[in-house]
C-alpha cells in the first residue's frame, strides 16, 4: 500500500477554462518567468473584480499563456507592466486527458490548500510551511526549550491506469520554545545569536549568499505565519550589550519578509526560530514517526481533505490507502554470499525472519572467519596530545583486542598528535597506510570548515575514521576490564569501536563478501555530483557482478570538468572521463566483459535543454566501445536514476489490519511509466524504529528494450551489499554510496578516500 488515497470520482474531472495569452512588449518570456505572468493577471483581477468575481484559479500552461475561469471576462491589455494581455479561446480542463494532467494537478493543489487553511476538527489550526501545512507547535517531551509540529504536504497525481490519487507526506518541523524577546529579557542574545550561527554554518545559497534564516510569527489574533527575518546578524551585535541594553532592545520591533516579499514590522515576542537538524541533532524520538503514528496522521489529513470544493467539483475519497495490484509489485529474496577466504557460502533469504537470520549469521561468520578479501593495512591510533596517556593506551588494547577477534590481523600504532600535519608527518615516518583518530572535539560540536576533522580529510594521504573524544570509553573507566563494564556501556563502546573498523577497512580496499549468484549486469557504474554547487563529480565502477567465482574490482573515478558549474554534468566530460576509467580497467583484465552495463545516477540526468544531455554522453560512450569492438552489437546497457527523496511516496505492507513496514527488497510499478518504480532498501526486518523511505527509479535503455524487473533485482542485490554495515543493507546501491560519499568529500577539498581499488 501507498501513502495515498484514490479520487472515487475522478471521472467528473472537468472545468469549463479560457486562456490568456500574456507577452512581453519587448523580448520574450522564459520558463523562469511563469510565476510574474500569474501575477500579472492576478492584479488584473484585482483591478476588475465585477468581471471576476469568483475566488478562481490561475493555471500556468506555458511561459505566456495562462487558464483562468471561463465566467472570468478581464479586459484585454495593451500594456500592463511591460506586457500585452489577450483573450483566448475557450477549452474543457480535463482530469482524463493525459497532456493536462499538470495543470489539473495545480488546480486541485489550490484548491485544496484553501479548504485546509480553515480550522478542521481533524488537524486543528494550520500554518503554512513552504509548500506544506503544520499543526500549531506543541511542547517537546525531551526538551522544554523545543517545540515540535506535524508538517504535511498533499499532492494530487495519477498512478497506472489513469487514476488520480491524493498522496499524503507527513514530516516534522521543529520551533525555538523562546521568543526573540524572551532570549532579551534573560540576556542571553548570545545564545540565539549561537542558534542563527548553526542554522547557517557551511550553508549558502547558489549565489554563495547565507541562507534565509526563517521564523514562526504569531502577531496577535492571527493565524500563524513563516517569514523570513531580515538582518540576523544583529543578534549577535546585541549579545555584546549589557543585560538592560539587551531588555530594552527586546521590547522593539523587527523586520521581517512574508512568503510574497512583503516586509512587516513585528514585535520580537512574536517571533520565534524554525530550528534546523544542527540545533536538534540530537532529539530524535519525535521526528522519527513510527508507521503508526504516520498513518495516524494521513488517516487525519485524509479526513480533512475528504469532499473539498475543488471549483464546483466535490472530491471525494477511498476509505483505504491506494493498494498496489498484485502483478506491479515483488519481493525480491536477497541472494547467497561468498564469505571468507575460503569462500563459506551463506544462504540467500526470503521474508522477514530469514533475512533477520541471514544479517545475524553474516555478522557471526564474518567474526568467525574474517574477510573474503584482505589487502596490506598498518593503521595508526592517532589521539590528541592532550588525552590520557592511560585512556589512550586502554583504546589502543581495547581496538587491538576487537582487530584480532575479527581476524583482521593487525595491531594500531599508537601517535600523539598536536596538528593535523603533526599528524601527517608521524604517519609517513610511521609507514602507516591508514589512521583512526580520535578528534579534540566533542559529540555535540558541530562540524564546520577548519575543524580537525576536515583538516584530517583534506590533508591525510591514507584513508582515515575519526570518532570524537566523549564517545570512547569514559576516563572513569579506564581501569575496569570489560567484562566488569556496566552492560550498555561496553555493549555501546563495543558497537562505535566495531562501526570504527568495519569503515576503516572498507577504505583500505577490504571486501567482506561478495553474491554468490550472479547478477544480470556484469558492470555497475555509480555516478553522483556533489558540493554547495554541486561542483565536484565521482564515479564508482564495479565490475564482475555477474561472475560470482571472480574476485569482484571496485574502482573510484573522478569525472573531470573544466568549469565551475558541474552539474548537470556536460555530456563530453562523462563520456571521456568514463571512457578513460574503463579503459584503464579493461587493460588489466584477461578477458573484460562490459556487454552488461547499468549505469546508476544519483538524481536526474539532466542537460542543457535541447543542445546536449547527460545520457547524451553516456549513448556516445556506448557507441564507442562499440565501434572500437570493445563490445558486440548486442551489448545491453541500460541507465536508473535514483531519487532517494523518492517524491514523498512511502510503502506500507498490510498484515491483518496494521500496517507495517514493507520487507527489505520491495518493488512496486505504481506508475504510467513502466520504467518508474519504488524501492525499499531500508525495511523490516533493518528498520527497528521510523517509516521505511524507499527509492524513486527510472530505467532508460540506451539501446534496446529493458526488462526494468531485472534491473530492479540488480538494485536490490547490490544495496544488499553492505561492506561498511555487515549487519544492515545500506539505502543505496554500493557503488552509488561510494559515488556520493567521494563527491561529497571531493566538493569539501577532501581526498576521496573511496577505497576497494584493484
């Protein structure tokens, strides 16, 4: 089942419209510019409302041309701002024909955006959060200082078969439990100016402005409101007063912009801080919603929105959430594993207790056992030159100890470290290929540029894992053994120091095991692009997926471009940075197989309108290896793009009457699009507590028809493949995480410490 309820009455989808045609005096209008033609006519309107009487609607079908009511009857224009308005024809809205699918999807959404701005007996009073609706906020029960509230959002859209459903996206929006003016009178401005710092730290816009920094406004009577508060530096200036100056400024006003742009005067006893995940980190009970409590809440939502006028159709609903018919969705068991050198074979699973048993046996042989696959690793324990030289020497035991009962055959040198080019140095003089450091900062400290942790990213030549100095093992116990350790301490250390080496092997190019069963594409090409302006791109190629006997080679790639802007990605430097990266490998193969490729991008492919695309460079690629023979014509490669937003769509699985989350490997085919699917790679039996997020997959074939079952079954093997959380999948396809995390560190001037080279 979906988070969506179906329209019953679908069919009586129709609206008598009449079209305005809007163009400029002078020039032409572009995409971008759809919005100031709606409100182009919108002050028409205004201006003549005894011809438009009607509340209305204003749909945008292109750039200059726009659907209004046909009872609305605007004088045409010979220059409104700049701009001609006519007259057009009349037409039928329909909510069956497929090309004007958009546009009703936009009226429905107005028209359901004004019913719930009146106060509902289901959900109570509203506030409008960008595009999304929340409940008043309310206390925390961690934490008296947060409020918290229920956001949704409801958009209309057609699955298969035509069908319009309404699909319900619950999420959690966090508020400041002080106003501006209560932080004043107290005298600490210094901490709001500390909570506008972290809303901001390593965030800018594309234009490399600092973000808006937004605020919950309740003036008076009024219905609550975000806006933007302008000029937030001035918290900081304020916290250098004295605590009188501080009170006085306090009883003041402030400017903020509302959601049109229109600045207002507020008081700051009005206002209060939306928070940010840097500010909440660590409260998580609220803002991860059990399937319970999220159906809970789209059982609510569902109730409101039932019967809304949507311009003189009354939208009705289905009882239940959009079940998916049998024959678009499956299950896919997870495959057999080759663990250990000797290459011990773990059963594949199927259904929920298998796969439960499945990750517990992975876990306990690969303890047993060790590593398919080892590569030549000297780590160094690197700690700062201020920690305990007794608690140093305990981590140092205690990581040693868990290296050996992993079988992963080496001890940690131990470096104390002032600087992170201290740090370097000792490594080099050390011969060490790889560092765990513990880092000066605390848990709660957020990371920012400059911290040691990105000193030690940008500047360590050897893979490197940190961990912060309070989350190993207190001081107070540094001289208790540890089976005298109370039980959820040593069972917690154990968990961080085990995550620890499990990610720092992984980076030394160890692979823990492999599919035992072969997959339908031999070759699996990971492809993301990452920084504030998505300005750095990283590939990961892994090859012999289909030739379980071989040893697996994962190789990271970087994509070379020679501008600023990197994404979309152009379509010459995918192609010549790809061709170079496979080459490279298929020069060292005996006998390279690349007649199976799926290319797997993290996002759109996109390009630059009608003169190139992404998959541009990707079908010049295939034609080139196919050209040179390094592929036959029958050669079969094929590309997914993978939306890990998933457009707010969510599986549930239904076992009598609860519902639950679906099962590790779900796939459903929801959609028109018979290459459009949903993906659960996080699930039962992984996902103990939270609403499983699936993936949004298209499939397009670069040269013949796809068979997008196996494609998905690929997809849900290789997530599977889980080298640096043995006992859980990962949400991603592993060479699409390597991709991810290497652009993501190449964006912030990091080494992509990738790993698993050949």
């Amino acid at each position: 089942m979906l988070n969506a309820y179906e329209v019953v009455n679908a069919q009586a989808f129709q609206w008598e419209v009449v079209r305005y045609h809007v163009e400029p005096i002078n020039g032409t209008l572009s995409e971008e510019e759809r919005g100031v033609v709606k409100d182009l006519i919108w002050a028409l309107k205004k201006a003549h409302r005894s011809s438009a009487p009607e509340a209305g609607f204003v749909l945008s079908e292109s750039p200059s041309t726009v659907l209004v009511p046909r009872s609305w009857h605007l004088p045409d224009q010979d220059q409104q701002d700049g701009f001609s308005i006519r007259r057009g024809a009349d037409l039928i809205l329909s909510g069956q024909d497929p090309r004007q699918r958009r546009l009703v999807s936009e009226l429905l959404g107005t028209a359901l955006g004004r019913h719930l701005q009146t106060a509902s007996a289901h959900i109570g009073q509203l506030w409008r959060h960008g595009r999304g609706h929340c409940e008043l906020p309310r206390p925390h029960p961690d934490d008296p200082n947060v409020l918290f509230a229920r956001r949704f959002e409801v958009q209309p859209i057609t699955v298969r078969d035509h069908r319009w459903v309404l699909q319900i996206h619950i999420s959690t929006v966090s508020v400041d439990g002080a106003t501006i003016a209560e932080y004043g009178q107290r005298g600490e401005l210094a901490e709001l100016a500390e909570r506008v710092a972290l809303k901001r730290v390593n965030r800018q816009t594309r234009s490399l402005e600092p973000v808006a920094v937004r605020a919950l406004v309740q003036r008076g009577g009024k219905a609550p409101e975000r806006m933007e508060l302008l000029a937030p530096e001035q918290f900081a200036d304020q916290a250098a007063q004295s605590l009188e100056r501080q009170r006085e400024w306090a009883a003041r006003s402030l400017t903020c912009r509302t959601f049109k742009g229109e600045e207002l005067s507020v008081e700051a006893a009005e206002i209060r801080l939306i928070l940010d995940t840097q500010i909440t980190q660590t409260m998580h009970r609220e803002t991860i919603l059990s399937v319970e409590e999220r159906t809970r809440w789209i059982q609510a939502v569902r109730a409101a929105a039932d019967g809304f006028d949507a311009f003189g159709v009354s939208i009705k609903l289905a009882d239940q959430l959009y079940a998916v018919p049998p024959e678009q969705t499956r299950v896919f068991p997870l495959p057999p594993l080759y663990i250990s050198e000797a290459r011990h074979v773990l059963a594949g699973a199927d259904g929920e207790e298998e796969i439960r048993d499945r990750a517990r046996q992975r876990t306990r042989l690969l303890a047993e056992q060790g590593y398919l696959i080892k590569r030549p690793l000297i780590p160094a324990l690197a700690v700062p030159q201020h920690y305990d030289r007794r608690r140093a020497g305990r981590l140092k035991t205690d990581l040693d100890q868990l290296a050996a009962e992993l079988h992963l055959d080496f001890e940690f040198t131990l470096i104390r470290y002032r600087t992170v080019d201290e740090l370097q140095q000792a490594c080099a003089a050390e011969g060490c290929s790889a560092v765990l450091a513990v880092l000066p900062e605390g848990a709660n400290t957020p990371q920012q540029d400059g911290d040691t942790h990105d000193l030690i990213k940008r500047t360590l030549t050897v893979p490197s894992q940190c961990i912060q100095h309070d989350n190993t093992l207190a001081m107070r116990f540094t001289a208790v053994p540890g089976s005298e350790l109370p039980v959820h301490i040593h069972r917690r250390v154990q968990g961080r120091y085990r995550l620890l080496l499990e990610h720092l092997v992984v980076k030394g190019g160890w692979i823990p095991y492999t599919t035992a069963s072969a997959a339908h594409f031999n070759v699996h090409i990971g492809i993301d692009v990452g920084g504030l302006r998505n300005n750095y791109a990283m590939a990961c190629l892994g090859y012999g997926l289909s030739r379980p006997d071989e040893q697996p080679v994962f190789l990271p790639l970087t994509i070379e471009v020679n501008s600023p802007q990197v994404e979309p990605i152009p379509d010459g430097a995918l192609c010549e940075s790809l061709d170079a990266g496979l080459s490279r490998l298929a020069d060292r193969l005996t006998s390279p197989d690349f007649e199976r490729v799926l290319f797997i991008r993290d996002g759109d492919l996109n390009g630059q309108g009608p003169i190139w695309q992404e998959i541009d460079g990707l079908k010049a690629l295939r034609a080139r290896w196919s050209a040179s023979g390094r592929i036959s014509t029958n050669a079969h490669w094929v590309v997914v793009e993978v939306s890990k937003r998933a457009e707010h769509w969510r599986q549930f699985r239904q076992l009598s009457t609860d519902l639950h989350n679906p099962v590790v490997g779900t796939v459903t085919f929801p959609f028109d699009s018979p290459n459009q699917a949903l993906i659960s790679t996080t699930g039962a039996p992984y996902l103990q507590q939270g609403t499983a997020d699936p993936l949004f997959i298209t499939v397009t074939s670069l040269d013949r028809e796809v068979d997008a079952w196996a494609v998905m079954q690929d997809l849900v093997w290789e997530a599977d493949l889980s080298f640096s959380k043995t006992d859980l999948g990962t949400s991603l396809p592993w060479v699409l995480h390597v991709a991810d995390r290497a652009a993501l560190a190449v964006a912030d001037g990091q080494r992509p410490q990738t790993g698993l080279l050949i």
